[in-house]
C-alpha cells in the first residue's frame, strides 16, 4: 500500500449511499481549505463538485474527461 493516498469517505445526500476513495493528501487538504473558507463539511464539498462534474460530462460526455486527462501531468514512478 502507498503512503502517499489517505481515505476519504463521502455520505451523499442523506447519508444512504456510502463511496470510499483514496486521494493525495495535497488534494485532501485543499478540499478542506475549500470547505473552510465556505463553512460546510468536507462531505458537502465534495458532493458539490462530484455533482459539478456529472453535470458537466453529461452536457459534454466523453470530451469532458478527456479534456481533465490531458490537463493532468505525466505520472512518474
């Protein structure tokens, strides 16, 4: 397992659903800057841009995510 990824833990909506999902703690720590500066839950934040995002790639489809991909460096081992 990789240090690098902590778990993050999302209810959505009124808690029903459960997702669980490993990101970079750079990433983990501006979503909770974000949520900070706008007073809501980590939780809340995340449904908002996870929502943002269905929206979008529903208005665009395939060409969303390709267009997030290619903004996204290289990975390096």
């Amino acid at each position: 397992m990789c240090d690098e990824y902590v778990h993050v833990y999302i209810w959505i909506v009124a808690k029903k659903e459960f997702l669980a999902f490993r990101l970079n703690p750079e990433l983990k720590q501006q979503i909770q800057e974000i949520a900070d500066s706008e007073e809501r839950s980590i939780s809340q934040i995340c449904d908002l841009l996870l929502r943002g995002g269905v929206e979008a790639y529903k208005r665009e489809g395939p060409q969303y995510l390709q267009r997030l991909l290619a903004k996204q460096k290289p990975k390096t081992r």
